[in-house]
C-alpha cells in the first residue's frame, strides 16, 4: 500500500541535476536558454480562426502571466474575444497581441537568475506528498 502512494515518475525524482527543463527553458551552469522543441509548436502556431482556438491559447498564456511584462496590457484586445453574443473578429490589435504574446513565450529568459549581491527570499512549501521551494 505504501508503495503505490509514492509511485513518483522517475523523471521527477532528480535532485542534483547539471541541466534540467523548467517551463520550456533549459537551465544549466552555462545559464538560461530556450528548449527548441517546445518553442517551435508555439512559434508555429498560426493566428486562431474562431473562439475555441483563442480559449486554449489564453489558458496557455495565462500560466505565464507572472513571466511576462505588461501581460494584461497585451492581452486585452485577446481576452475580449471570447465574450458571449459579441462577433469574432481577429483585428490588428489582436494579431499584434498574438504576436507579442507568442514572442514572450518563445525568448529566454523568462525569469531571471538570482543576483547574488541582492537580497532574495526563499519560499518553501511541504505536504505529505511534495515538497516546493521558490526563490524569490
């Protein structure tokens, strides 16, 4: 019984790693770049057609919202698309929007690197299942 409760995929289970994939980004010693291979589906990704291909775009977007800078500035002309009784129309705005957004998810570094001389906070979270640390 107790075996099957901590059943953790085995490529979740590395602790000192040299490089490792963290939200799309490779980090190593050498410092931050982008993983190619998840950056090419999003660099690839053609401007949506109708509501359904913009709600799963903003959902994915949306969980890089703390990343990107002035993220409700940009996408605001985005997030009124999928307003009930209102007709689709994929402006120019919304183009450069889609743009920008899509530019965001796809350049390193997302977040930065502590810099040491400053002061930064750790943050950790533990359960009987998990434990997480944020650096802050």
């Amino acid at each position: 019984m107790l075996g099957k409760k901590f059943n953790f995929e085995l490529e979740k289970r590395h602790f000192v790693a040299k490089k490792g994939l963290v939200l799309g980004h490779i980090i190593s010693g050498d410092g931050i770049e982008v993983d190619k291979a998840k950056t090419d589906l999003i660099v690839n990704l053609p401007p949506p057609t109708c509501v359904k291909e913009v709600q799963p775009f903003l959902g994915h977007v949306g969980f890089y919202r703390r990343f990107i800078k002035d993220f409700s500035k940009i996408v605001k002309s985005l997030s009124n698309l999928p307003a009930k009784d209102v007709p689709f129309h994929f402006s120019k705005e919304c183009h450069e929007a889609f743009s920008k957004l899509k530019k965001a998810l796809t350049s390193a570094p997302i977040f930065h690197p502590p810099i040491w001389g400053e002061p930064f906070e750790l943050m950790c979270d533990a359960s009987y299942y998990a434990i997480r640390v944020v650096l802050g």
